[in-house]
C-alpha cells in the first residue's frame, strides 16, 4: 500500500490510538482487580456485620421496653415484642456466615431463647394488664355506686347529730346518745374510705391491704352495731338500713376484687424484666456491642486500604491523562496536515451540489489519492442527484396517496372503538336491567305478604270497633285480638323489613355499579349485596349458590367493578358452565393473603375447552355468536380486574370451571368521586 494514502495514514492514526486504548485497559482492569479485593470484604462481612448487630442491638432493646411498657398497663406490648422478635431473627439470618460470626450468633441464640423463655412463662404468663384494669374498672365503680352514695348518708345523719346537740336541753341524752352517735358516725366514715383505701393499696401491690379491708369491715360492722340501738327516729332508721345494705354490697364485691385479681403476677413480672435486664440482655448487649465494633475495626482498616489505593489511582490517572493530551495534540496536528486540508479542497464542489447545480466539472485527475476516488465519486453523485430529483417529486406524490389512506384508517379505527364502547355500556346496562329485574322479583313476595297481613288487620280492626260500640266485647275476645293483631304486626313488620333490606341491598349494589366510587368496604357484605340481587336467577332450579369466607376482611377499592366481575362471572356460569343441566353448585370463596386477598369463583359445570382456554378473555370471543353472546362478558372482567382492582385473575377447567383472582386490599390509585373509572381495552 501506498505510504501516501490517507488510509495508511488512518491506519498509523488507529493503530496508535488502539496501543493506548489496550494499555489504559489493562491499568485499569488491574486497580479495578485491587479495588474489588478490598472492597469485596469490607461490603460483604464487615459492613453487613456491624450494621446487623447494631440493628439487633436496638430490637432486643425495643423488646425490653416491650415487656415494660407491657406490666405498665398496654397490652398490645406483647404482640410488638414479638414483632420485634421476628424482626431481630431476621437480621440475625442476614449475618453473613463466617466461623466467628457463627460463633456468635450460637451464644446469642441461646441468650435470645433465654430472654424469650422468661418473658413467655414469667411475664406474660404471670400478668395480664386487662386484669388489673377490670379491678381499677370495678373500684371506680364502687367508689361511685357505693361509696359516695354511703358517705352522703352518713353526713346527712352526722349533721342531724350535730343539730341535736346545738339544739337540745337534757344533758344525760347528749352525753348518752347525741355525742357517742356523732363519734360513730365519724369512725363509719373513716372505716368506709380505708375500705376503698386498701382496694386501691391491693391492686397497686400491697398486699397486707387484703387483711386491712377486712378489718376495716370488721370495725365499721362493730360500729354500726354500736349506732343502731342509738337512732330511734323511723327516718334515721331508714337511713341507716340504706347504710347497713351499701356497706354489704361494699364489703361483698369488695372481696370478689380481692379474690379475682392477684397482684403478686405483676410483682413476679417486673422481677423477671429487671432479672432480663441484668443478665440476659445485659450479656447480649456486651456481645453485640463487642461484635460491632469488632466488623467496624474491620471495616475501617480496609477503607484505610482503599484510601491509600485511591491516591495510587489518582497518580496514575494523572499521568495518563498528561500523557493522553500529549498524543491528541499530536494527532491533531498530522490529521490537520494530512486530512482536513485536503478535504477542505472539496467543501465548495459539495456546497454546489446542495444549492442545486447540477452542471459544473471535477478535476480529480490531479489527485492520486482516496481524495481523487472522492471527487470521481461526487462527479457520479452528481448525476445521481439529477435522478434523485425526479425520484423526489414522485416520492411525495406516493406520500400524500399514503396520507389519505392513513386518515381513512384512522377513522374507521375510530368508528370500531366507538362500537366497543357502545357494546361494553350496553353490557353494563343490561346487567343493571338484571339487578332490577332481580330485586323486583325479591321484593314481591314480601311485600305481598304486607299488604295480605295489612288487610287482614284492617279486617280485624273494623269487626273489634264494632264490638266496641256495641258493648258486647270480653275479655277472651279483646286477648283473642291481642294475640292476633301481635301476629300480624310481627309478620307484617318482618315482610316490610326484609322489602327494606332488599332494596337497601339493591341501592347499595347499583350505586357502586353506576358510579364505581373507590370506598372502603368489608368484602363479605359487599359479596352477600352482591349474591342478594342474583338468586333470582337460579330460583326454582336446583343450582345451589354457595358464599364463604372471612367476615372481617376490609378492603379500600371500588366495590361497583367487583361487583360487575362477580356479576358476569355468575352470568357465564349459568349461560355456559350449566347450559343443558338442571342442578350444579357455584362456589365464590375468598380469603386474606397479607396485603392481598384470594378470590376463587368455582362452578362444578360444563368446564371450558381446552382448546379455548386461551382465548377466553379475549374481546368478541364467543361461543355463543348469532345466540345473544357478545363476547365482552370474560373481557370485561379480564379489564376490570387487572386494571381497575390492579389485581390477577386465571382460569382452569377441571371438573367444571375456576376463576382465580387476586386482588390488592388497597387498589391503586384511580380518578374517583363523581368521574367513572375508565376501563381500558
């Protein structure tokens, strides 16, 4: 080859630039090989380690403040406890495995089932807050109902006491009588609110209280004993049998708190805890501490390493970078000299070509080189672009044929979208046309039997009031009325409360199919309104229909598109599954998965083809065209389904048909309130 040719100059040029393309890759696969060596370590052990016994180091002591917090009154401690468990096993799985760490984590296994142990046989097992809350329920209660109630009474009477010895004139009879009266009425006070005293005293853990509650009943019985031969005024008497019958009630529930509520567990449990803390959780909190800052000595050495293999990178880098700026002047230099120069001799011939002169000469015989096969070229090119031009003029004419035709389509794509969606609202129209159909049907039968039960009365009524004014009812003619007018108000106000419940279950299902509002809603409800306004479809035949599932399953999506999937779905069971049979059982189960919840729609049918399982959810596909069967039924549950619910559903065919269907408790976000829920095909 020619030393002269711009292609050996651009093969000089590549080669120099692939010699030092090869020599910068292997400087870096090199520092990339020791940069991954020493990270390799620090990100999978060291980092890892110590953040995972940190993260433990915090559940276990969340669990501790766990079981506090637990004897200090929240119950719902003991679950969070747990939780803080689960969470603390998992980081202890995520510790990567190594012979000291497995080391570890043996001791701190046995710690963590130490601490859990004890927590489950002394501490829950021993106390329960509800407890100790029932007996402070009780208290209050007596403290309103009893002891407010006793200590009024016996101000009343101490007052009249007081008055009595203001106001009489025989000395003997207030020594005797007046004073020791106003004496025992004060100890009864007294001895009433040490009662409820030691109540308090015994669930706060005292338990010499139980003993002083006794005692002090023991007192205010002697007392009362004392008083009684005292009072000889009938009010007074009253007042002190009401007094006498509230210290019995006192003394009584008094001693079922002492007998129900023990407060010995709640001492055991805070023992225990404070027993956790100085040794289990103490000895753990040493070696997780010990562990982390073992993994983050560790770590810091090897992030010493990186450091000082950076700075041996950056030099490097630097010299290469020098080094490279030093080759491009260069190169830019000879490409200057040898190629652009030359290349410039040609602009003006290519500046001609595209301001459209198609007539000037080349002088390529003066170039022995690639330039002079360039210019041979554009002399060519030219009459080319002469051809070119004519191509032009034809290729526009082709373009505008083309959008023309395009339009066309596009409007009939338009007219077909249009009567997609003509038939979906058709199908949706028609299933409420069913609802209504269906809840008329319902609500006949009681509202016959109200206006049948409503004349029967008047009936009765009308031929009572004649006996009336008459004067010739008795006693066993007006109890025969009673007893039949009862009757018939029970049957009519059940007819006309199960109309009600029908229609409420109508106006609920059709307000959710119409406006297909997002709300929350407790799915077995939802489903039992749903089911309620399709029996009518399978009454008087032997096609059983069958519900089942949790009661307590809350959901916040658009129960108006469940119900249209179930609807359809129940609809393709009759048309399809049980075409030609008289007796059949659908089943809609449903359960909570986590964050989901599972919905299967079985029916023991005709099942599906397998030929056609595929294509069952597809638009227009029918076994029943030219027989009413527009296709849309399964694609519209398909679309809700996975759109609207953001949910999955499939199909299996084996001793009848299954709808599988997989539903978010929470549905994504979508337009709702007064704005439909487009359904996208």
């Amino acid at each position: 080859m020619n030393k002269n040719t711009i292609a050996a100059k651009i093969y000089l040029v590549l080669g120099s630039v692939s010699l030092i393309v090869i020599s910068f890759t292997f400087i870096i696969s090199f520092l990339s090989y020791r940069i991954n060596t020493s990270s390799s370590h620090v990100i999978k052990n060291d980092l890892p380690s110590a953040l995972s016994a940190l993260a433990m180091l915090e559940e276990l002591g969340n669990m501790n403040a766990n079981l506090l917090e637990y004897v200090l009154g929240e119950k719902e401690e003991k679950l969070e406890y747990y939780s803080n468990l689960d969470s603390l096993n998992r980081l202890k799985k995520g510790v990567p495995v190594g012979e000291n760490n497995q080391q570890v984590m043996q001791r701190l296994d046995r710690l963590i089932l130490d601490h859990e142990g004890n927590a489950k046989e002394n501490v829950f097992a021993k106390y329960d807050p509800s407890e100790e809350l029932d007996a402070d329920v009780n208290i209050q209660r007596l403290l309103k109902d009893i002891g407010i109630p006793m200590e009024s009474l016996l101000d009343e009477l101490k007052e009249e006491e007081i008055e009595d010895v203001g106001s009489g004139s025989n000395l003997e009879e207030i020594i005797n009588d007046d004073l020791p009266a106003l004496r025992y009425y004060l100890e009864l006070v007294d001895e009433a609110g040490d009662m409820l005293a030691d109540l308090d005293r015994f669930v706060l853990g005292d338990v010499d209280a139980k003993r002083a509650f006794f005692n002090d009943a023991l007192q205010f019985e002697g007392f009362l004993e004392l008083l009684k031969p005292l009072e000889k005024k009938p009010n007074e008497l009253i007042k002190i049998r009401e007094i006498e019958r509230l210290f019995l009630e006192l003394k009584s529930q008094g001693a079922n708190i002492l007998q129900r509520y023990n407060p010995q567990g709640k001492l055991a449990a805070l023992k225990t805890i404070d027993s956790l803390e100085h040794t289990s959780f103490s000895e753990a909190e040493v070696l997780l501490e010990d562990f982390s800052a073992q993994s983050s000595k560790q770590a810091l050495s090897a992030i010493y390493e990186l450091n000082d293999l950076s700075k041996t990178i950056r030099l490097i880098l630097i010299l290469l970078s020098l080094f490279t700026m030093c080759f491009l002047v260069v190169i830019s230099y000879y490409a200057r000299r040898s190629v652009f120069r030359p290349i410039e001799q040609i602009t003006s011939s290519i500046e001609k070509l595209r301001n459209g002169e198609r007539d000037f000469v080349f002088d390529y015989e003066s170039q022995k080189n690639e330039l002079g096969e360039i210019l041979k070229n554009i002399d060519q090119f030219q009459s080319e672009l002469s051809e070119l031009d004519h191509l032009r003029e034809s290729q526009e004419l082709n373009q505008m044929n083309i959008t023309q035709q395009r339009d066309e389509l596009q409007r009939t794509l338009d007219d077909l979208k249009t009567t997609q969606n003509k038939l979906i609202e058709s199908e949706k129209m028609a299933s409420l046309g069913s609802l209504v159909a269906g809840v008329a049907h319902e609500v006949n039968t009681p509202v016959g039997v109200g206006v049948t039960m409503a004349s029967s009365l008047k009936r009765d009524v009308g031929k009572f009031i004649d006996l009336v004014k008459t004067g010739e009812i008795t006693l066993s003619q007006l109890n025969q009325f009673e007893t039949e007018c009862s009757q018939t108000l029970d049957l009519l106000t059940g007819s006309l409360e199960k109309a009600s419940n029908l229609i409420q279950n109508f106006k609920q299902v059709a307000t959710d199919q119409a406006g297909s509002k997002r709300r929350e809603f407790n799915l077995k409800e939802t489903i039992d309104e749903i089911v309620s306004t399709l029996k009518h479809k399978i009454k008087g035949s032997k096609i059983q229909l069958v519900v089942d599932g949790e009661s307590d399953v809350l959901m916040e999506s658009f129960p108006g598109p469940l119900g249209q999937v179930i609807g359809n779905l129940f609809d393709n069971a009759l048309i399809h599954g049980f075409e030609h049979r008289e007796d059949g059982e659908i089943k809609i189960l449903f359960e909570q998965d986590g964050k989901y919840v599972n919905i299967n729609f079985c029916d023991n049918g005709n099942g599906i083809p397998e030929d056609n399982i595929a294509y069952v959810f597809n638009p227009f596909f029918t076994t029943k065209l030219g027989k009413g069967g527009s296709g849309l039924g399964l694609n519209i549950v398909h679309n809700i389904v996975t759109n609207v619910l953001g949910g999955s559903i499939e199909v299996k065919s084996d001793n009848g048909t299954r709808f599988e269907i997989r539903l978010p408790i929470q549905a994504p976000d979508r337009k709702t309130g007064d704005e439909k829920v487009n359904v996208r095909f």
